[in-house]
C-alpha cells in the first residue's frame, strides 16, 4: 500500500504499525518524515525535509521575504501561521513575508496538509531554518559593519550596530536576492518568552484575495484552447462497465476521449461538456445486491478483520469480580462526507513531455508521484500547484481528478480542465468510515468504574484506548479509515475524515461515562473528574466548567447539559453545551457551545479560535443530520438537498477557551475540538430529555423514536 | 440556437453569444472569464454563484443567462471596483471565512439584504443567509461581519 492514493495521516500509529501499513514498498520520504518527528529532541534539526536553508526562504533585495512550504492553504490558516513563525525566526516584520505553498517545483518535500501537521512537525523545520538564516546574515553584516555579529541588532530586517548610531545594513541589501551560500550548524531558535509575532493574533495573509474574488482556485486557472471535461461515471461503486455509444455526444459539437477506463466528452465550454456528457448512451452492470445504510453495521461486523489489541491493563476477570453491576452497550455511527464546498478540480497542461497540473489537493508532492506514474513521466517532469483550496477536511488527500485531467490533456494535447460535479463528489468522496463501537464496563459499589472492554469496527483505533483511570481495561480495533480492509467490508474508498477515527471513539466512549455516571448517581462532570488523574486533560475540564458555568447535577437533571473531552494527537479538548430537544419534532437545538482547547503553544491564537468555531460547526452536522445513504454501491445522496449540512441557523453561542501552555510544543488545533461533538450533544440530549441515543446522527426521526421508547 | 444577450456587468455594457438555456454562471465564469463566482453544487442548494441582478440575489447555476438581458449584473469583481466595499472590509477584518470559496457569495448575498434591510437584526442576518452553505464552519464570524458592515455594532447608519 502506498501512502500516496491515501494519504492517510501518520500521527497515532506507532513505529511497528507504521511498518505494517507501508509494506515492503516502504515510501523513503513518508516514513523518515514523521518518525523523526517522532523523536522528543525536535528543535532546530529539520527531519524529514531539506537541510539547505534556501529551500524555506528567499530575501528580494527590497527586503521582502518570500517563505516556501509544501503545505496548502486549505482555509486552516496555514500561509498565516508559517508566515508567522518565518517573521519571529528572522526578525522581519509579518507583513514583509510573502508565503508560496503547495508547488512541487517551488517548495520542500512534504507529505502533505492533514493531521493538524503543519505547525507541529513543518513548524520546527521551518524554525530552525528561520533561525540559521538569521544567524548567518547577522555574521554577514558584522563583516559590513565591522562589528561583532553578537552585538548587532535587528528590526525588520535592518541591521543595526548599537555603538555606531546611524549605520545600518538590510537583509535585502546582504543578500542581493541570491541564495545563502554560508551554512552554519546547531543553531538555536529563538525562545518562546522572546515572541513578538507567533504567539500573537495575525492578519490573514489571505483575506484580501478571497473576499475581491480574485483568489484562484484549481478551476479558476484558463489556458487559450482549453477544454473542460466531463465523464462517464458508474451508477454504483463495484458497477461493470457494458458499452457506451457516443456518436450523439460527437454530433453535438463535443470531442470524445476513450482511453482504457476513461470515457471523457470535452468542449470549450464547462456546461457544454455537461449537456452532451448527458448525449452518452453508457451500460453498465450492477453489482449483486450487498448493503444499505441500515444493515451496514450488521455488515461491518460479519466482515471486519479479527480484533486486534491495541491496549490493555489489569486483567478483564478480576475487573469482572469486582464489578457491583455492568454495562453493555454498542454505539453506531453511519459514513460521512467530507463534502468541501469546491469539489474535486483540476487543470492541466502536458506539452512536451512536461506536465503541469493545478490541483485542489492536501498533498501535492504524492500527487505528483501518481501523475507521472499515470503519464509514464519522470516525477521530476511534472509539477503540481495547489493554489487556494476550498476546503479538504481530509477528503482532498484523495481524489482522481487531477490524474484525469493530466491523461485527457497529453491525449488531446490541449489544456484539460476536470472539475466534478457535486454527485461525483459524493460519489467518489473517501468516506468517514461506518462504525460499531461495543463496550461493556462495570462500576464497584462504590461507583468506581472497575471495568472496561472496549471494541470498535471499522473506524480505526486512534484514540481509542481510554485516558480515564480504570484498573482493568482491554482495547480492541478491528479494520479502518487507513485501508487494508477486506474487500467488501465498506461501501467504498474510506479515508481520513477531520480527526480520524477519534470521532468515533470519543463518541462511543463519552457517551458511555455518561451512561456509567447516571448508574452511579453521579454528575456526569464530577464522575469523569474522580477518574482522571491527566493534569492537562483536568485543566481544560474545569476552564470550560467555570466559563459555561456547569452546576452539578445527575443526570437528566432536565437542563440540557452536557459534557465531552478527548484528546487528539497531544492536544486536549473539553467542550460543553446546552440544547434543547423539541418533544413534538424531535429536532435538537444547540444554544451554546463552550470549548477548551490545550494545543501546547497557540501561534496564532484567534487563527486557533477560527479552527475551533469551525469544528464546533462542523461537528454540528456528524451530530445531527449528516450521513450518507446508499444502497448496494449506489450513493444516494447527490447533493446538499438530502445531505444536510450545517446552517446559519443551526449555530449556537460559540465560546472558545484556549489553555496557554508556552512551556509545551504547539501541536496545531485544526481537529481537538470536533471530536468531542457527537457525544457532547448526545450527552445533553439525555440531560435533557432522558434519552440515550447511541447511533449518530441524531436526526429528528431518530430523536422521536428514542421518546416513543421512554 | 444561438442568440446575442446584452447587459450591464458590472457596470459596463457586455454582449455575449450563447447557445439557448445556458446558466449565467458558466457565461460569467468561462465565456466573459470572472471566477470568482464559483460553482458549488448547480442546482441552487449552496449559494456559491450568487450574483446580484438588478439590486437582487440570484443563483447565477439557475438562472439562463437569456433572462438577464437588459439587467444589471454584479459579481464579487463588481464590488468595491474602487477599494473595498464595507461588507468586504468587514469580512477581513472579522476573518469572516476560512477556504474562501463560499465568500464571494456570502458576501454579495449580505449585499443583496443591506440593500433591502440596512440595519438588520443579528436574527435577520442568519435568516437571510441561511441557505448559504459554509463548510469550514465561519457562520457566526459572517453574521457578526455583515453586523458591522450594516453599522449595527456602531449603533448607526455609515
């Protein structure tokens, strides 16, 4: 398996299961990145990506500075964020820095935009880089200015000699817009305490193109003759392809490619394509009946992999023992899409033997492997940008667009132009994976949690191990999001949907202490609270408690209160809510949502702030509408019409916290707070209206039912 | 059949020649070559190619451009021609989006009900943009920037 069709984020896998995923064909350039990045000694070595310096920075003799990085403007805030750190390294002012990202001819290897990565392990790199540069043309202005480098200061890129008022020498003016021939070793970055720029709230470097329109988008690149390109798609994943005539489509005015399994109709204008796309007669054969969005989790039990262990402590039977009563109960969640409001686009360019394609793509450098193996080009005869993208959320490490724009432009040798449709979108999205989580837990007479047995199917197994204090516990995973799954086992492609796997788990796992804390008689806080000794995690508990305001109280208390908190990848999140359940209906209103976020050090804070409103509102939909229904490999759901996703009206009070830990690494915050949605709002229904309801989404047809029951 | 359609975009006179029944979004975006309206779905559910015609916000993916013939017609490239527009100056400010691709039409659809309602309640905002779809999650950044935009957080009219 290569990491490159999938691009499946590394973080939660250890060293051996890395090993296990990449197979023999390890992928050199995959696996030294983020194991070094594995390594707690991250400062200011630059693992994984380039030692040259150059590669990261280049200073224009007017004093701009024009940083590079592999990474994607995905509307996270990266170009802001690695700006930021580049301004603080060198000691440049932040609108001095001028930010190129995602172009594998341009920017330093990098495995891709995913895993809240960038500030993480891109970070440090680019830190250490920032660093060397400075340190180096410090030396290099103590040679102009005759003075000691060590007693220089600079501001702005200006180099000054305090014991000589009035001399002054600029970045720009030493470097003449060349390279930096000089390298100097084992640098050290600046500290943390010394900030003026990261750790501070940033203008967004890309704000002005994006509300002018003139932010460019992969299908917003136009080349003189280009063609858009529409294809003939199957009805149903696992569908045969029969026949297709396409003599009506060609009489029409549109040219028709058909090369191996591609049938491509082509036109200079993109609704043209469209219409005459409609004039192919194709047949396919569908597949044997297999499953619908109801009985998949029959299915995915029936065909997951055998469990395997992925944590234990204690032994199950004395847990057993000492059980006063136990607990068993299984949590479903159905596929989700990703669904970015840009699709899956592309434009390409291939002419003489070079091929070069605009991309909406999370990973840039693994796509290029993909086109070139596709054209039978060299990699390094092939160049991928990924200008802004809107939007990836992990479904945009995957996706043939960009492939088969590349192959219908070397074979009509004109500028090929591939932007899917929204029900290609759906079609062909990388799903978040279905999912059964089983636990069965037991509580002592004392209401201590003694137990706790825990197996989830098909989501993956990050995050899934509890963090609560429990004496004898057993983590199981069977199948998930990074593929090697039995054929069969889903609908289709799955992938890394925000915070992979961790939605699921912290779901089912947080759902469950509510249901542990109601047994025992004990507010669903103070009981998660008499089971947890992680300082970090206590922290943020108690910060959103007092902002929100949480009074104690068992559950239902009938106020519509509820709590979750997880952990992502090092960061920490605990998020609280308020709702209302509309009995008549069965529609769920969240009126306030308070989250806490711990990420180590926030480089950009109300950047973090950004994310986290956005995986509150994202989270929203995975809660309550979002699904994917299909039926035997047909995806029904071909649009935003009966795939809801969240709404203006939908938002509640948002309140966001960020615990300030300097002292630690930033760990990014793209993804801590979306995890604890499901079970938040899970928790505050039952508080509210004294139901449990442990499949999600929690649709209003669900909601009702739960009532009907009692 | 082709036919000629004239109108005002953007304040200029434009005419194009178009095959019957084509949406106004892909004659803006491909034949007259404005992408920043974009395409999000094509059939009116999300509000990405919102435009304004004659003071009103359409789905550009529905209309046929044979109905704007004689309209004025705004993009997002119409806005703020000389320096940025109140609603767009609000948005940077209020980092009222993330991936941007939604923006263009959240922002000419605020345009669309300042027209209408110019000091419009923080209700009537979310209302008026409901079926404007963002997936990134800016919702409450967009109503409190379209809030300024309407000089509702000053307490008076610009």
């Amino acid at each position: 398996m290569k990491p490159d069709c999938t691009g499946k984020g590394p973080e939660g896998l250890s060293r051996r299961e890395l090993f296990a995923l990449a197979g023999p064909g390890l992928f050199l350039g995959f696996s030294v990145d983020w194991l070094a990045a594995q390594e707690p000694a991250r400062l200011p070595a630059r693992q994984g990506y380039p030692t040259d310096l150059n590669a990261y920075l280049r200073i224009a003799p007017d004093g701009r500075v024009t940083c590079f990085s592999g990474k994607v403007e995905l509307g996270q805030g990266a170009m802001t964020v690695l700006a930021q750190i580049l301004a603080e390294e060198l000691d440049v002012a932040y609108d001095q820095v001028d930010i190129v990202l995602g172009d594998t001819e341009l920017c330093p290897y990098d495995m891709g935009t995913f895993g809240s990565m960038n500030v993480r392990y891109f970070g440090p790199a680019l830190r250490g880089a920032g660093a060397e540069a400075k340190a180096i043309l410090l030396q290099m202005a103590g040679e102009q200015l005759q003075a000691p480098a060590a007693r220089l200061q600079v501001k702005g890129g200006v180099v000054t000699d305090p014991n000589t008022p009035g001399k002054s020498v600029t970045y720009g003016q030493l470097v003449q817009g060349k390279r930096i021939e000089r390298h100097m070793e084992g640098v050290a970055v600046k500290p943390v305490a010394a900030y003026t720029v990261a750790g501070h709230s940033a203008a967004r470097k890309d704000a002005l193109d994006k509300v002018t329109g003139k932010a460019m988008y992969a299908g917003d690149f136009t080349f003189p003759g280009m063609l858009h390109a529409r294809l003939v798609r199957p009805p149903a994943h696992g569908a045969k392809f029969l026949e297709a005539d396409s003599s009506a489509a060609e009489k029409a005015g549109a040219l028709v490619v058909r090369e191996g399994d591609l049938i491509a109709v082509l036109h200079e204008r993109p609704d043209l394509a469209d219409q005459a796309l409609g004039l192919v007669q194709a047949r396919f054969e569908r597949p044997a009946p297999t499953m619908d969005d109801k009985t998949v989790f029959d299915h995915l039990l029936k065909t997951a992999p055998p469990l395997k262990d992925a944590g234990a402590s204690g032994d199950l039977a004395e847990g057993e023992k000492a059980s006063a009563s136990t607990v068993e109960e299984t949590y479903l969640n159905s596929y989700v899409a990703h669904a970015p409001m840009e699709t899956h686009s592309a434009t390409a360019t291939v002419e003489n033997g070079r091929a070069t394609v605009w991309a909406s793509t999370q990973a840039p450098f693994s796509l290029r492997q993909q086109v070139a193996q596709a054209l039978g080009l060299a990699p390094q005869n092939v160049r991928i940008i990924a200008p802004y993208v809107g939007g990836g959320f992990g479904g945009k490490s995957a996706g043939g667009q960009a492939v088969e724009a590349a192959r219908l432009a070397k074979a009509t040798g004109k500028p090929v132009q591939v932007v899917w449709n929204r029900a290609e979108e759906f079609f062909y999205d990388t799903f978040r994976p279905a999912a059964v989580v089983k636990i069965r837990s037991g509580l002592t007479s004392a209401g201590k949690i003694a137990l706790w047995d825990y197996k989830v199917y098909g989501a993956g197994e990050r995050e899934a191990k509890t963090y609560y204090d429990i004496p004898h516990q057993r983590t199981q995973s069977a199948g998930g999001w990074q593929g090697g799954n039995p054929p069969g086992m889903h609908l289709s492609a799955v992938g890394p949907w925000r915070a992979p796997s961790v939605n699921t788990n912290t779901f089912a796992r947080e759902s469950h202490m509510d249901t542990l804390a109601a047994k025992a008689g004990v507010d669903p806080l103070e009981f998660r609270l008499r089971h947890l000794s992680d300082a970090r995690m206590r922290r943020v508990l108690e910060a959103a408690a007092k902002q929100f305001g949480w009074k104690a109280a068992k559950a239902p208390s009938g106020r519509g209160a509820g709590v979750a908190c997880g952990f992502y990848s090092n960061a920490c999140a605990a998020t609280m809510a308020e709702v209302a359940v509309d009995p008549k209906t069965g529609h769920v209103q969240v009126k306030r949502v308070v989250s806490a976020v711990d990420v180590g050090l926030a480089i950009n804070p109300d950047g973090l702030r950004q994310q986290m409103e956005g995986c509150i509102a994202m989270g929203l939909g995975y809660a309550l509408t979002e699904e994917v229904h299909f039926k035997d490999g047909e995806v029904l759901d071909r649009n935003f019409d009966s795939y809801q996703i969240p709404r203006f009206s939908w938002m509640p009070r948002l309140e966001t916290i960020i615990i300030d830990s300097p002292g630690m690494a930033a760990v990014g915050g793209g993804e801590p707070p979306i995890i604890t949605m499901g079970a938040v709002v899970a928790n505050a229904i039952y508080d509210a209206a004294g139901i449990r309801l442990r499949q999600l989404p929690m649709t209003p047809a669900r909601v009702l039912e739960a009532l009907k029951k009692g | 059949m082709e036919r000629t359609i004239s109108f005002t975009l953007n304040g200029r006179p434009v005419s194009v020649k178009v095959e019957d029944g084509r949406m106004l979004l892909w004659v803006l975006r491909s034949d007259l070559g404005l992408t920043g309206t974009k395409f999000g779905c094509g059939e009116g559910l999300c509000g990405a190619c919102t435009v304004i015609v004659n003071q009103q916000a359409v789905r550009s993916c529905s209309v046929p451009v044979a109905e704007v013939a004689g309209k004025q017609v705004m993009t997002i490239e119409g806005l703020g021609q000389s320096g940025l527009h109140a609603i767009q100056a609000a948005f940077v400010k209020h980092h009222a989006f993330q991936c941007g691709y939604c923006t263009s039409g959240m922002i000419l659809n605020a345009y669309a009900l300042l027209l209408k309602t110019p000091k419009p309640t923080p209700l009537q905002i979310a209302q008026h943009m409901e079926d404007n779809l963002c997936r990134c999650g800016a919702h409450t950044r967009i109503v409190d920037a379209i809030g300024e935009a309407a000089g509702a957080s000053k307490g008076g009219a610009r």
